[in-house]
C-alpha cells in the first residue's frame, strides 16, 4: 500500500507519494495560476491526480496533522 499526501490551493496543487515503509516514492505539482475557471482547475487537477497516481492499486490519503485543524 502506499500513502498520498495532497497540498491543495487554489494557485499550486502539490502530491507526494510514499510507500508503505514511508520512503518517499515521488512527488509533483501542478500549477494553476493562469486558469481564472476554478471549475477549469478541478478538471485540470483531476486528470493531474490520475496522471500521477496511475499503476497503484491502493493509496491511502494522509490524515492532515491536527496542528492544521
């Protein structure tokens, strides 16, 4: 199993990816300065995400630190 962290903003979207020992597997990141339709943007980071997590079987998404709350 590996686990996905997601950074999400409305400007930049970050991912990174670990495997289940939690050594880092990759990472990258997706700009979205430039598209004003924040529709447009959920779309463009949707195909980011499957782009990127395409060939795992199972992630896991990161629970967010509970200093973030």
């Amino acid at each position: 199993m590996n686990y996905i962290g997601l950074d999400l903003s409305t400007s930049i979207c970050g991912i990174c990816i670990l495997n289940d020992d939690g050594s880092f597997n990759s990472i990258g990141y997706l700009e979205l300065k430039k598209e004003k339709n924040f529709y447009k943007k959920a779309d463009l980071f949707k195909e980011f995400l499957l782009e990127k997590t395409k060939g795992y079987d199972n992630l896991v998404i990161a629970k967010m630190p509970s200093f973030y709350k």
